[in-house]
C-alpha cells in the first residue's frame, strides 16, 4: 500500500528536519510530502536536502494547503502531521492500523485523554478553545469525540478525494471532524503523546484572533449542519421579544377594547412574522441538507465503484 506523510509548512526550518528523518525511520517506504506555504526562511531548502518531496501552495493558510495535498496526491493511506514536531512520529503505527484494516476512514491522534497536551501547551487560552468547540460538536452531533483540533491524523484514500476543504486557514481540523460526522464515514480516537514546540520555534497562532475564529466557527458549523434547529431558536427568540413587548397591547385590548400602544403594536406584528418567516427558512434548509446528504451517498457508491473497476484494471 502506497503510504504518503503529508506535513504542511510554514516557517519551520527548526523542525523540519527532525520531523522528516523521524518518519523515514518509523516509515522507510513512504512518500514524505512537505507542502511549503510561502515561508520565509529555509523551510523549502532543508526539506529537500534531507529527501522530502517539496511542493509550494502559494495561497496562504493550512486550509488551502491541505486542499491542495488532497487533489494532488495519490496513496492508499494519507498521513497527515504538522511540521513543528509537536507530534512524535513514532505514534504513527498505531494510527495507521485501523486504516489498513479497514476499521476506520480517519484516525484522530487525541493528544488530551492522556494529558500531555494539558502538561506541556503553555497556551490555555487554546486550550479553552478547543474544549469549547469539542463540546459544541459532541451537543450538536450526540457523539464523544475527545480532539477536535489534532493536527495528527491518518485518512483512507476514500475519505481524502470525497472532502471538499472550504476552510481556508486552521479551521481545517474542525471542518475535517465535522465531515466525517455528518457524512457517517468511521471515526477512530487513539491517544497519542503530545509535546510542545522545542525552543525558538513559534506558533502561529494567534490567541485574539483564533479566539474570534473559534466562535465563528461554532455559528457557522450550527448554520450549515442542522440549520432546522439554529433558525428555530433565533425564531423563538424573536418570537419571545415579540411576546414580551406585544403583551401588554393584547392586556390592554382585553380590557378596553382599545389600543393606544400603537407602535408597540406594529413593532410586535413585525418581530412576530420575522420569527414564522425564519422559522419556515429552517424547515426549506433542513430538507436541502437533507438532500445534498442523499447526493453525497450517491456520489460515495459511484467513488467506490470506480475504484473498484480501476483495481480491476490495474
């Protein structure tokens, strides 16, 4: 089975190196792929000098990149891994064996069950993060994912050129485990040590920014997966606004007959129709998901027979 090490890259030429003779030794016959994001230092260079296959995505940020590993690449098994040595690739074995026995289309790398993420990320502001969107996800699909933001998985090649990556920057973690729930493809979680950046390495993320991206993305990922229930509680929302400031309209028509409340009364009428009118929004958007969820299991059984023809071929 053709195995690709897919490691996006951006200003790690502290790491680089490590992490590529690391996965040579774990992985002899696999295809280590660096994609270099504009970096501005020697990235690109110690890549290829130390026998790294060495492409360029020059639309910034991890999304793009790995949309470009997806289409470009052709393997069996996809290993996708960040490029700072955060994650020891001796853990790769492990993950790799639910692939190649066909138990899962996408292994997790889950650095926080066993804590060392806890131990050794000075950052807690992303840590706050990543549990938030990790429980968002867990509410909204019922399941128990434990990482959500890994950076450390392994994919079946089904999984790899079915994803259609929307997410520009690094979001695309989040977007990858939301697929995979609302598409039902197999999930698998199996802890793995995680250790920090080694020294004069930086991260970069920022903690403000991926903060406001994070809330975002909790809006967006409700909007886009289950749009009946997020336009139905903006709905009732509305309609309890409506309530309140039309009450004392419908108390006082109740015992004079009159209305003097004029414009509480047309403001009321008006949050109340916005509220069935984003109500209905939900109900027509909930069957187009439930729709382009139909269209995508079709598009699954035409993949795999294809597949199964080209083998046939080969």
């Amino acid at each position: 089975m053709k195995i690709a090490v897919l490691v996006p890259c951006y200003n790690e030429e502290i790491t680089i190196k490590k992490v590529i003779t690391d996965f040579k030794k774990e992985l002899p016959d696999a295809y280590i792929y660096v994609y270099d994001n504009n970096s501005k230092d020697k990235t690109a260079q110690i890549a290829k000098e130390n026998g790294a296959i060495v492409k360029h995505e020059y639309r910034q940020g991890k999304g793009n990149v790995v949309r470009s590993m997806f289409r470009d690449i052709d393997a069996d098994i996809y290993i996708m891994v960040d490029g700072d040595d955060t994650y020891p690739a001796d853990e790769v074995h492990k993950l790799i064996e639910p692939i190649r026995n066909g138990e899962a289309d996408m292994v997790i790398g889950d650095r926080l069950t066993n804590g060392t993420y806890q131990n050794e990320n000075k950052r807690h502001f992303h840590e706050f993060g990543n549990n938030l969107v990790k429980n968002s996800i867990n509410k909204l699909f019922k399941t128990n994912l434990k990482d959500i933001m890994t950076g450390y998985r392994v994919f079946n090649k089904m999984f790899v050129k079915t994803m259609p990556v929307m997410s520009p920057k690094f979001e695309i973690e989040t977007e990858m485990s939301l697929h995979a729930l609302d598409k039902k493809f197999i999930i698998k979680e199996i802890p793995i040590v995680y250790r920090d950046r080694p020294e004069g390495s930086n991260s970069k993320l920022n903690t403000v920014g991926d903060g406001i991206k994070v809330v975002k993305t909790i809006v967006k990922m409700f909007k886009d997966f289950k749009p009946r229930q997020f336009f139905w509680l903006i709905a009732f929302i509305l309609a309890f606004i409506g309530l309140l400031i039309g009450l004392p309209v419908i108390i006082e028509f109740i015992k004079t007959s009159y209305i003097t409340k004029v414009p509480s009364a047309i403001l009321a009428t008006g949050i109340m129709t916005l509220s069935i009118i984003i109500a209905q929004c939900g109900v027509i958007l909930d069957t187009v998901v439930k729709q382009h969820r139909e269209k995508y299991e079709l598009e699954i059984s035409r993949y795999v027979q294809i597949e199964k023809i080209s083998q046939k071929m080969k």
